[in-house]
C-alpha cells in the first residue's frame, strides 16, 4: 500500500505486525469457542446415534436420551458463562496496551514545513473557518504579490531573486493522531463487525436447537407407538449430521469474510490516517482535533457505545441458551420421568408374574387335588362324610391359611410405595428444573437485545402450578383404582376360602340329614369349588387386567404429562407466559370461594328441602281438607294384594334357592364374627358395663332397638367375643308376664327353682348363690300391659335389679316403641345406668352384610335394570362395569329407603328380589316400591288398634280385647280383616304388624300423635 508520508508507513508497520494480529486472534478466539460447541454437541448426537442402534429395548433408549440431554444441558450451561463483556474487555485491554507500547516508540510531535498554496473554500465550511481562510489565503496573495514585485525590481538591479513560494509549518501532535485513529476510529469502525460475528453464533445455534426439537420430536413419536426396533434417526441418516456441517461451514465463512473486513477497515483508517497528516494543524484539521481530554473522552464514548453493545448481545444470547435450556430442561424431565415409568412397569409386571400369578397355578392345583380325593371317596355317606371333614381341615391348613394368607399378603399394599416413589421421584426431578431463565419474544435472536426485551419465567413454578399436579391427580387416581382392584381381588380370593369352608360344611350337614344323600353332597361339594374357582378365575382376570390398565393409563399420564410441559417451550406469547402463574394463583382463589359457596349451598339445600316439603304437605292437606268439604275428593287407595303376599312369597324364594344360600339367608340372628358388622360402638358399650359392674359398680344395662335391628346378634356377639368366666342365663320373652303367677313362673324357670312365694324371695335366692352371675333378658316390652296394675310385673322388676346389681348384671332389651312408651309413663330410664341405643343400619353397612353372606355362597350377583335405568342417557353410557356399580348403588339406596335401616327386613327385600341365574349367579331384579299412602285412610278404630300392637310388641287375642276393653268376639272382628289384608301377621298366637309397613306405619302413627 502506497502512502504519503514515512511516518504513515511507520504506523502501517505497527497495525500490520503489532494490532492487526490481536483482532485477528480475538475473532478467531471467539469462533473456536463457537465451533468447539458445535462440535461437542455433534460428537454427542453421534454417540447417541450409535448407542441407540445398538439399544434393543425402549428403557435403555430412554435412558440413553435422559444421557445426552443430561450432558446438553451441562454443555449449554458451562457455554453460556463463558459468554460475556470480560472477554471483550480482555481484548480490548490487550489491544490498549499494544498501541500504549507503539507510541512510546513515536515521536510525540512532529514539526513540519511545506510549501502553502493557500486553503479551497467548501460551501459546506463553517462561515467563520471560511473567513479565516479568505483571510489568510488574501495575506498569501498579498505576499506573493510583494515578493514578486520585489524580484521585478532585483533582477533589474541584477541581484538575485528570493524564493516566491510560500511556506507554511504544522506542529504534528502524532501520537495523539496515531491514538486516535488506530485506536478510537478503528475500534468503532469495527465494532459492527462484532454483532455479525454474534448474529453468525445466533444463527448456527437456532439451527442446532432446531435440530434438536425435530430428533425428540422423532423420538418421543416412537415412545407413543412403544416401537421397540425403531431409533429416533430420521428418514434421511445423514441429514442431522449435514446441518451441523452447514453450520460449521457458514461459521467459517462468516468468521473468515469478518477478518477480511477487519483488515479492510485497519487500511481504510490508515489511508484516512495518510491524508490527515497532511492536514493536521491547518484550519480544515486543526491540532485542537486530537488534543489529549478531547482523544479521551471520545474513547470513553465510543466504549461506551460499544459496552451497549456488547450487552445487548450478552442478553440475546444468555435468553437463547436460557430459552433453549428450558426445552432441554423439559424433555429431560420427560424422558426421566418415562424411565420412572418404565422402571415401575418392570417391577409390578415382575412382581405379579412371579408371585402372584405362581400362586394362582398353586392354588388350582390344590382344588384339583382336593376334587380327586372327594370324587374317590363318594362310594357312600360315611366315606364322603369322613373325607369332607378331612377336606375341610385341609382348607383351613393349606388353602387358607397357607395358599390364600400369602397370596392375599403379595395383593396388601402392594403397589401403593411404587406409585407414592413415583410421584416423590418426579417432584425432585421438578425441583431440578430451573427456577429462572431467560427468553426474548418470538425468538429473535438473531439481532442484540435491550435488557427491556429480555423476560423471565420460572419454570420450575409453572410446573407446580401446572403440569405436576395434574399429573399428581391422575396418578393417585390410578392408585386409587389400583387399590380398588386389588381389593376386589382380594375380597375374591378370601371369598374363595370361605365358599369352600361354608360348601363343604353344607354338604356335611346335608349328609347328617336322613333327606341327603351322597350323590347331593357331592353335587353340592363340586358346585361349590366351581364357584369358588369362579372367585379365583375373577381375581386372576383383575390382575391380568390390572397389570394392562396401569401399563395403559400410566402412559396416557407420560404423555399428557409430556404435552402439558412441552406447552413451556412456546415463548411466542409473553405475556401469557408471565401471567400463567398469577391466572392459576387467581383460579386457585376462584376454586376456593367456589367450594366455599357450595359448601354453603349444600348445607342450606337440606333446609330448603325440609321447608319446601312441609309447605308442600301443608297445602295439599288444605285442598284435601277443602275437597272433602265440597264433596270432591280423592277415591281411596286399598292396600295391595302384593302386601299379604310378601312374606309367603319371600318363603317361597328362598326354598327355590340353593341349599347354601338357604343357610346364609335364614332370618335367625347370629353370632358368628364373619357376619357381624358396625355394631363396634355399642359392643364396646356393652364391654364396658360388664369392665364396671366387675368392679363393683352398680350398673344395669338396657339395650333399645327396633325388632329385627340386630339386637339378639349384638348379645351373642358379645357373649362369645368377651372373656366372661362367670355363669349366663339368657332368656326371650315370647309373650305376655303381667301377672304375679306369670312372673314368678318365669324365675322359677330361669333359676330351675320349683316355686318363688314372692319377690322377696327371688331376691334372697340371687343375693345368697354362691357367685355373680349375668341375666340377659329379651323382649322385656312383654312385663307390662296397658291396663291398671299392668305395670305391677315391670316394677317388681325393678325392685328385683337394685336389690341385686352387687351379684348380677342385668342386661334388658326393648323395643323402641315400647321404651319410648315406658319412659313417658313410668320413666324406665331412672331403673336402668347403661342405656345403649341400636340406630337404623346406613346404606353402606346393608350393603356389607349383604355381600358378606352372599360372598359365602360364592355366587355372582347381577343386578337388573328396570326401564328408568334403560332409559337412562347416564346409564346407557356405562360399560358393563359401571353399569353393574349404577344398579347396585340404586338398588342399595331404595334398599335402605324402604327397609329405614332395618337389617331383617332388608333381607327380606333382598331375598324377594333374588332370581337364579345359572349355576354360579344369581339375578337381582330391581325393588317394586310399595304405596303406603293407603296408612292415611285407616279408620280411628284401625288406627288405635296399630298403636296397640306397636306399643307392645303384639298381642294374643286376649290380651289385646283386655287392652281395648272389648269382647273378644268385637276383638276378633277387629283385627282379621287387617290380618287379611296383610297388615297384620299372625306367625304363631300374637298378631303383629306386617313388618313391610311397620315404618311407615310408625311414622303415620307418631304423626297423628298416637306414639312417640
């Protein structure tokens, strides 16, 4: 390059060895470390690649993915530090120091004398500078003027002329023009040089991230097929590894075209460097230009500038690492919390195929040995009676306590610790995300960013709000399933061992009878293990079941999971993004009022539907008030024929059904613990009367419950739960003690003494026996009578427990009705400490008694629809399943409506519903409710006549003409037209009420104030 002057050769020599080679190793600087991520991002994708191909199942290519991304997501890491103002800083520095050393070697001024030609005036010059130069240009003229006319004169006179050029000196601040060319001019005339450096590192990195979306998106369509042969490499192999080829290359260009262009510039400053020497200290450059404080504060704003710069585009590319962390972020979550999924899939697939499934092959080879042995043995009664006892210890031993114990240990808990690992190991995975990260909108990240455009999410908080407890609540719903299944299974398989305990027990009894033969027991011993096969057939199709569904439902959670957190990976909309937690903290709030109104809704409802149907009852007694008045109204309603007939025809079911579920459903009380259920509160009541009277308490203890409650089970129940040592005398009152004979007989019989005189006499019996001792007495509603002096039995009563309470526990049971009445009239309550109630039984707990016998039997049960569920839009949705939970539930609670709680007469209503089926089921078609409205039309006479019997607890025939005061005859006629219609029955010599229409003959009769 060709130049004016030497000293501007002098500093060309200094840029060219000196300055150029730093900017030269600051680019290249700057792209290697560019490159060196590029090419350790593609050295990873290969040995994925690689490993991937060579990976034969799902989970390890899962984890191969969890691998690289792990070591992504470090890489983009460690990258975005060493971005940055330091390592510009770090140049520019050693770019300072090198020019601070070349112009120590400079001359710090020059001073120069060249020949003036005077100034060229530009109309675009500052008005005064032009003055001036017009001024000193017309004092060059005037000089020339003079020196020439003054040679004019000399070389007429011969002498020698003087030199007519004129002169001019420049004192040439040089360092100061060298600093500020090489340094402040150069420096900013490069700088733009540095953004497209940085835009060429955008726009190589965009590409990577893209292809980094396109292979999880590859892959992650792979795990939604559960392919186990396919990789995530694409169609086309080579096309990743020639976009990382495509960016090495426009890397390289752009990093070589830069260079050039930097060393274009340097010869382009020094050229203007060349013609500003030669202007320097005149009027069109003057020395002020580069004076020391002028140099330096325009370095100050020029770094300045250039600072901004550098910051703008340390944001863009810390949001871009941020941004694209964030989606290596979530699809490592994904793909981890997959592997957690894949791992729990192994386990519980292992775990049933090894333990349970092994067990179910144990337990059917039991039955067929168990088949073998009854079959050789059915040659007579003795030998099939022996064997079935033989059997049925086998059962006990090796079936049940054995096979069946532990098989129903591997079903307890056993997956709830799996699903509860998974959801704490994807919590710590969340809490691993990030809680901060950068993104600019659209991902425009190809130009420097303001600090302003630079926004910030949390996605480890969105997560929480968002994806994770939905997540949450679809697994724990699973688990919830999950458990109700194993239950199912469970239940199943405890049925199992007791259906074959309870059918060989039947089959024992029959053979015991002089009707049973041994062909029927063996019939009913076979029938028997096929149902119970048929619980273990149905446990063996839950858990097969059970073992797909969760393999199923776990990765519809994955993957809904998996979308709900991709959903973080979309920044084009900011502002929904920063606003996402306060709407869900907002909605949150929102869910909580609108709990809080429901809350207030539904209790209020009961209320309103309390008012509503008192106002609705009141009106419609006022208009049948006002139609009885005019002659209107209403034909009366009869009772239905379908009422006398219930219980006969609920007799005549149940001799249709088998031998064994005669036996569970026979209405006798119990006190087997198998069938007792939630009468917890009151045994324990029971339990602590006796603890206390033990201790010399005084305590009598009074049981209070509707006939058919389960009173009699209660006392059996305790009787045989309790360590009781001492004697028991338990006796059922079966009809009226009123008299003094009557009473006395009746102690006489309980103590096996031949006659009490008095009660003075059954005192001294009791106080005077050798021990303590405990009276349960039944149905004590039978020691009164409402006549005069018919209290007198109850009272000696009375007296008789406080004389004894020291050597007895009096236990006494009564009817509700009757204790009510009892209390009004002689305040029963007084005479007894321990007073325990017997509430109606829930729905629920129905329901388990029910079941429970029922599972005994080992027959399946089907409930049937009437035509409002086959009309049902809901119902017509279900599958079978659900449509089997709908029919139950509904049956259930008109169950529990119609029976008001009362366990007898609910398995009436079962057993009246009861159709066979096949061999191992049994169809339940839906309860015809009966309209008991006809209650209200009975006469007074019919109505006085109900409060009687319900007061008592029924009567003889007698007995009730004493109580109404009328002849037997006019008593007679009396009750058998309400024994034929069948609100009355007659088991024996009391007539009773019906016990179909006991509750809502109570209710009518409390209504009109006839009881309480």
């Amino acid at each position: 390059m060709e130049f004016k002057s030497e000293e501007a050769r002098l500093v060309f020599d200094i840029f060219e060895t000196r300055l150029k080679p730093i900017v030269s190793d600051f680019y290249k600087n700057k792209g290697k470390q560019h490159l060196t991520l590029v090419k350790a991002i593609e050295s990873r994708y290969i040995s994925l690649q690689e490993s991937l191909e060579s990976a034969k199942h799902i989970s390890e290519k899962v984890e191969l993915q969890r691998s690289f991304k792990k070591s992504l997501l470090k890489l983009l890491v460690k990258h975005s530090k060493t971005l940055g103002i330091n390592s510009y800083n770090d140049f520019y520095e050693q770019y300072v120091i090198a020019i601070n050393k070349a112009l120590i070697e400079l001359p710090k001024s020059i001073l120069v004398k060249e020949p003036f030609n005077g100034y060229t005036l530009k109309i675009t010059e500052n008005p005064i500078v032009t003055a001036r130069k017009i001024l000193i240009n017309t004092k060059r003229s005037s000089i020339l003027l003079f020196k020439r006319t003054n040679n004019f004169f000399r070389r007429l006179l011969r002498k020698t002329p003087i030199d007519v050029v004129n002169y001019r000196k420049r004192n040439l601040k040089f360092r100061n023009i060298t600093r500020q060319f090489i340094l402040n001019n150069y420096i900013e005339s490069i700088h733009h040089l540095f953004g497209q450096l940085m835009k060429s590192h955008s726009s190589g990195l965009i590409e990577l991230w893209k292809l980094d979306e396109m292979l999880d998106l590859d892959f992650q369509q792979d795990l939604l097929l559960k392919s186990q042969e396919h990789t995530n490499v694409p169609a086309d192999k080579n096309h990743p590894i020639e976009i990382f080829k495509k960016v090495k290359k426009a890397h390289q260009a752009s990093l070589k075209e830069i260079i050039n262009n930097s060393e274009t510039i340097g010869l382009e400053i020094l050229s203007q460097f060349d013609n500003a020497l030669q202007k320097v200290d005149t009027l069109d450059l003057p020395n002020k230009n580069f004076g020391k404080n002028r140099i330096e504060k325009q370095k100050k704003k020029s770094e300045a500038i250039y600072q901004s710069e550098l910051l703008s585009w340390e944001n863009t590319h810390t949001a871009l690492f941020d941004d694209w962390a964030v989606d290596v972020e979530i699809t490592l979550l994904y793909y981890s919390v997959y592997d957690e999924f894949n791992f729990l899939i192994d386990k519980i697939n292992s775990y049933v195929n090894t333990n349970i499934f092994e067990s179910f092959i144990k337990i059917r080879d039991y039955f067929a040995k168990s088949r073998q042995a009854l079959e050789a043995s059915a040659s007579s009664k003795t030998a099939l009676k022996e064997k079935i006892i033989d059997e049925r210890g086998r059962i006990t031993n090796d079936l049940i306590d054995k096979l069946l114990s532990q098989v129903i240990e591997f079903l307890t808990g056993c997956f709830t610790d799996d699903f509860e690992t998974l959801l704490k190991d994807t919590n710590t995975l969340v809490e691993q995300v990030s809680n901060n990260r950068g993104f600019i909108q659209n991902k425009n990240y190809l130009k420097g960013a303001a600090t302003s455009e630079v926004k910030y999410i949390s996605p480890r908080e969105l997560l929480y709000f968002e994806a994770l407890p939905v997540f949450r609540m679809k697994v724990e719903k699973i688990e919830q399933w999950t458990d109700a299944q194993l239950e199912k299974a469970r239940i199943n398989l405890m049925g199992l061992g007791t259906v074959c305990n309870f059918t060989l027990e039947s089959a024992q009894i029959m053979l015991e009878q002089q009707s049973g033969t041994y062909k029927k027991a063996m019939n009913t011993a076979v029938d028997g293990f096929e149902r119970a096969l048929g619980h273990l057939n149905k446990a063996e199709q839950i858990i097969a079941h059970l073992q797909s569904t969760i393999d199923s439902e776990l990765r519809k959670a994955i993957n809904n999971f998996d979308n709900d957190i991709l959903k973080l990976k979309n920044t084009e909309n900011k502002f929904d993004l920063n606003l996402k937690i306060a709407r869900i903290k907002a909605i949150e709030r929102t869910e909580q009022y609108k709990k809080q109104a429901i809350a207030f809704i539904r209790s209020a409802i009961p209320k309103v539907k309390i008012l509503f149907i008192n106002t609705k009852a009141l009106i419609f007694s006022k208009i049948d008030e006002i139609k009885s008045r005019i002659g209107i109204s209403e034909e009366k309603k009869y009772v239905s024929f379908e009422l006398s007939e219930f219980i006969d025809n609920t007799q005549h079911t149940l001799k249709k059904l088998p031998f064994v579920y005669q036996r569970l459903f026979q209405l006798n009380p119990t006190d087997e613990e198998r069938f007792f259920v939630d009468r917890n509160k009151e045994l324990e009541a029971l339990r602590n009367s006796y603890e206390n009277w033990k201790k010399d308490r005084f305590i009598t203890v009074a049981i209070v419950g509707e006939k058919g409650s389960g009173i009699t089970s209660l006392i059996s129940f305790f009787l045989n739960q309790s360590d009781i040592k001492i004697p028991v005398i338990k006796h059922t009152l079966s009809c009226k003690v009123y008299t003094n004979n009557a009473y006395f007989s009746l102690f006489s019989q309980l103590f096996g003494v031949e006659k009490f005189e008095s009660n003075n006499q059954i005192i001294d019996y009791l106080n005077k026996a050798g021990g303590t001792q405990i009276i349960i007495l039944e149905n004590l509603q039978h020691m009164f009578i409402k006549l005069v002096n018919g209290f007198d039995c109850m009272n000696m009563f009375f007296e008789l427990m406080a004389h004894t309470m020291k050597k007895v526990l009096w236990i006494g049971a009564y009817t509700t009705h009757s204790w009510n009445y009892l209390e009004k009239t002689i305040h029963i309550s007084n005479y007894f400490t321990n007073e325990i109630y017997l509430n109606p039984m829930s729905q629920e707990n129905i329901e388990e008694i029910i079941f429970k016998r029922n599972y005994l039997s080992g027959f399946q049960i089907n409930f049937q629809p009437d035509t409002y569920a086959l009309n049902n839009k809901t119902y017509q949705k279900y599958d079978e399943e659900q449509k089997q939970i709908f029919l139950k539930q509904q049956f259930f609670s008109t169950l529990r409506h119609l029976s008001s709680g009362n366990i007898s007469l609910a398995q009436l209503y079962w057993l009246r519903s009861t159709q066979m089926a096949n061999n191992d089921s049994i169809n339940i078609a839906t309860i015809n409710k009966i309209d008991f409205s006809f209650v209200k039309n009975l006469s007074s006479n019919e109505l006085f006549t109900m409060q009687t019997l319900i007061l008592h607890d029924g009567l003889e025939l007698d007995d009730f003409a004493r109580v109404m005061s009328k002849p037997v005859s006019a008593s007679r006629n009396l009750l058998t037209p309400l024994l034929e219609k069948g609100l009355l029955i007659k088991p024996r010599l009391k007539y009773n009420i019906n016990p179909i229409i006991f509750r809502p003959m109570a209710n009518y009769l409390a209504s009109r104030n006839f009881i309480n």
